[in-house]
C-alpha cells in the first residue's frame, strides 16, 4: 500500500505543533495536503498553524489543529470525532508525538515509566481506534513515529525504549491487519534529531548515554519529514532516516557487536560516576 500524490490528501498529524510533526506538516502542505495538527498547548498549534499556512501550495488547501492529550483515550475519540465532522475522515495519519527524559534506571519513577508508555504506544493505541472506523471506508496510511530506541535498549532509557518498542509490534501488526482496508503501515525510526523535545531529552541524559549516542550525528527534522514521506510513497514498512538502516541491519545480524560497542563507550565514562 502506497501513496503517490499527495495532492489533496487530508493529513492528521498527531504531535504536529512542534519537531518532526512539524516538519512533516509543513512538507505535505507544499505538497497539496490538507494538514490538521493536533497536541497539548494551543500558543505553539497556533504558530505552527501559521507555519503550515506559509507552506501551503494554493489558497484551495485546508488546515487546522485541535488540542488533544492523546493518553486520554475518551477525549481522544471524542476530538477526533469531532475532527472527522468538522475536517473530513483522513487520508494519511501520523502519530508523532512524543518526550523523552532519559536518566538512570534508579531515578525513573513508576509515574515517569506510566506517562512515557501512555504517551507513546497508548497514545497510537487511541487515535488509531478512534480514527480506524473512518480511515477503513476508503483506505489510507498510517506512520507511527517510533525511534532508534525502538529496535535497540541503549543505557538512560528503561521508560522511553520499551514504549518504543511496543509501537513497533503494534504497528507490525497493524501492517497485517489493516491491508484489508487498503491501509498502508510504517514505522518511523529518527535518529538524534535537532528538535525542540530533543534539546528538553538533553538536559537529563547520564553522560553514559552521551558517549553511547557519540558519533551518530544529529540530523535535521526536515531531513526526517522528507524520508517520512519517501517512505509512505515507496509504502516501506521501516523507514530508517540517515544511516539507520545499518544499526538496524546490525542489531539483526550482529547485535553482540553493537553490546560491545555501547559497553564500551558506557565504560569510558563509568569511572567517576557514582550510580
Ligand atoms: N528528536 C529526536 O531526536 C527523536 C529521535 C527518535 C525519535 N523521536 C520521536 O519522534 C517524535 C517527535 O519527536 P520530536 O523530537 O519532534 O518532539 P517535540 O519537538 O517535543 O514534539 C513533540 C510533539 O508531541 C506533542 N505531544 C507531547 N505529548 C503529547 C500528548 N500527551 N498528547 C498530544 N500531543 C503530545 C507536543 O505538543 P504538546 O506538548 O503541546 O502536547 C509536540 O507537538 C516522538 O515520538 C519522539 O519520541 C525523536
């Protein structure tokens, strides 16, 4: 399942105001989609909102954004009802919200470990429900926006990776499950991305967890959007931004060499740590 024009698409992206939500946003309004943008805060929706309409390729696309908290899973079938109504089923949906506050496994609290799971694969979990029951009538996409932490457990992230890799099994199964509804399926793995939620995840990393990301690089959020939507024209199932389509073919094959790798750069730092 592919789509190869984007030209009057509706476009629900979850996650939308702020990173690569709002990359992929402001792509697919120059595209000719209808973007509507959904999260939390309404100031940085509005902005956004201005963004996607700068973009835009002609004055006939629509847009428009609705606050929601996608852990909430009756205000999420609630809003997205009324988004139905008010914008149209969509064509394509993006899950792309997300946060990260890595620490150490002994300074992750139980309420930290239960938001991060809420935000991530519940959150997926409910707008895919929510929406499924309009989507299925005429077919379309789903991208949801896992990571690099989704295939590989890596030092600071006992909350964030297993959310991670709970989206990628559920959206494996999606991928089966919704071919019958002529309903496309990927996963998106970012790298270390320049995005506002990344600056945030950087305040608390362990420097373990600095060493073990050392020399993967930081790639732009347009460059994510622009290989998010590649990978919905080619309708891969994994979309590896940059070069993670080799950690990802190394976790497979030789994931004693990636250990090594980050037991290594964990233990360059280990020496003065105290936890
Ligand atoms: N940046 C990276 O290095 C990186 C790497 C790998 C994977 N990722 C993943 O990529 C996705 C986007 O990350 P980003 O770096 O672009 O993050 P970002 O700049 O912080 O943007 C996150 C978006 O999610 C929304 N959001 C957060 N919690 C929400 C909730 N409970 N309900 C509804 N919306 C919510 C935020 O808006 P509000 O806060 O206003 O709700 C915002 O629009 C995430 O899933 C992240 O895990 C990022």
């Amino acid at each position: 399942m592919k789509v190869t024009d984007f030209e009057g698409k509706t476009v629900y992206i979850v996650g939308g105001s702020s990173g690569i939500g709002l990359s992929a946003a402001t792509l697919l309004a120059g595209y000719g989609s209808n973007v509507f943008i959904f999260a939390r805060g309404k100031e940085r929706l509005e902005d956004a909102l201005a963004k996607i309409d700068n973009s835009k390729k002609s004055g006939v696309q629509r847009s428009g954004f609705k606050q929601l908290d996608v852990t909430d899973h009756d205000q999420v079938n609630k809003v997205m009802n009324e988004a139905v109504e008010e914008f149209g089923a969509p064509d394509i949906l993006i899950n792309s919200q997300g946060r990260a506050y890595p620490n150490y496994f002994e300074k992750i609290t139980y309420k930290q470990f239960d938001e991060t799971m809420k935000v991530h694969i519940y959150g997926d979990w409910n707008t895919v429900t929510a929406l499924l029951p309009h989507m299925k009538e005429r077919g379309g996409y789903v991208v949801n926006v896992t990571s690099v932490l989704g295939f590989m457990g890596a030092f600071g992230y006992s909350d964030y990776c297993p959310s991670k890799y709970a989206i990628i099994g559920f959206s494996e199964v999606l991928r089966s499950e919704l071919k019958r509804y002529g309903i496309g399926v990927s996963i998106l793995c970012p790298p270390d991305t320049d995005t506002p939620g990344f600056k945030v995840e950087n305040l608390t990393k362990p420097p373990e967890t600095v060493a073990v990301s050392e020399g993967g690089g930081l790639m732009q959020p347009d460059e994510v959007a622009a290989a998010l939507v590649q990978g919905i024209k080619k309708g891969k199932f994994f979309i590896g931004p940059g070069s993670v389509r080799v950690l990802w073919l190394a976790k497979r094959l030789v994931p004693w060499l990636v250990d090594l790798y980050m037991d290594h750069q964990v233990k360059k730092v280990r020496k003065d740590s105290t936890l």
